[in-house]
C-alpha cells in the first residue's frame, strides 16, 4: 500500500513596499533537487552532474 503524497505550494512574493515608497525586492527561498533512480554507476554520475549543474546555476544567479 502507497502512502498518499502531497505537495505544499508557497506562493511567492512580488516586490514590497517600504515606508519610505521605495521598491526593494524580496529575498526568497529556493531548493535544489536531485535524485537517482537505481544504484547502477551511471545513475551515481547523472546524481553528481545535477548537483553540479544546481551547484553553478545558483551561484551564478546570485551575481545578478
């Protein structure tokens, strides 16, 4: 028997207003994900090359 699975949606939140009617935009939290479906080696590298790729994506996205 499969438990039930739910997912959690968090809306996220457009810019803000200060009192001073400057904009400033939000911070917001964000999660990577990877995952591998079988022990097999091949899997093992796809599960390394998702971190890496996370990895560089997020590090790159914060420069900006």
């Amino acid at each position: 028997m499969n438990a039930a699975r739910t997912v959690t949606v968090i809306p996220a939140k457009s810019t803000l207003v200060s009192s001073n009617k400057v904009s400033v935009t939000a911070k917001k939290r964000v999660a990577a994900y990877a995952r591998v479906s079988t022990d097999s080696e091949e899997q093992l590298s796809s599960y390394e090359a998702q971190v890496n790729y996370n990895t560089r994506y997020w590090k790159s996205s914060m420069k900006k």
